[in-house]
C-alpha cells in the first residue's frame, strides 16, 4: 500500500532541505484526508537567527506547493506546544 502525501510530510521535507537537518514538526490537531487544515498551529525546533524568521518563512513557503501556505512563522516560547492552541 503507497502512503498518501500529508501537509506535515511535505513541511518535513521542504524543512529539512532549507534547514539542511531532519526536521519533526508537530501540529495541533489531524485532519481526515481531503479536509482542509486552515488555521492549523504547528510546531519546530531547529536554530536560526531570530532576526531572520521572516527569511525562513519565505524560503519555506518558495519550496511549498501552492496547496500549503505559511502564513505566519514566529519564535515560541520555551514549552509551547500546539495543542495548546485548539
């Protein structure tokens, strides 16, 4: 059985190729296949200059699908999880 592509998958992918390291993202919820996911949280770790995150963001979002969107990238707190946020 071939895996379907996921938006965590491909944010994975496209993470590890600008951030040149493996990149586990955790997200707030699941969705079922086919529904969209708008307004889903997720989280990252990784280093970057925190005076770049907008750099980061563009050049996630340059490798992305049009299908996936980042519409915002931020630095969180130490222990944030996006859970949280739902």
């Amino acid at each position: 059985k071939t895996k379907k592509p996921t938006v965590q998958g491909k944010l994975e992918e496209v993470l590890r190729f600008v951030l040149r390291t493996p990149i586990n993202v955790t997200g707030c919820s699941r969705t079922d296949a086919g529904v969209h996911a708008r307004g889903q949280v997720c989280s990252f770790i990784c280093r970057w200059p925190d005076n770049q995150v907008g750099h980061l963001r563009r050049a996630i979002q340059a490798r992305l699908p049009d299908s996936i969107s980042v519409r915002s990238l931020e630095k969180a707190p130490s222990g944030f999880t996006p859970r949280a946020c739902i």
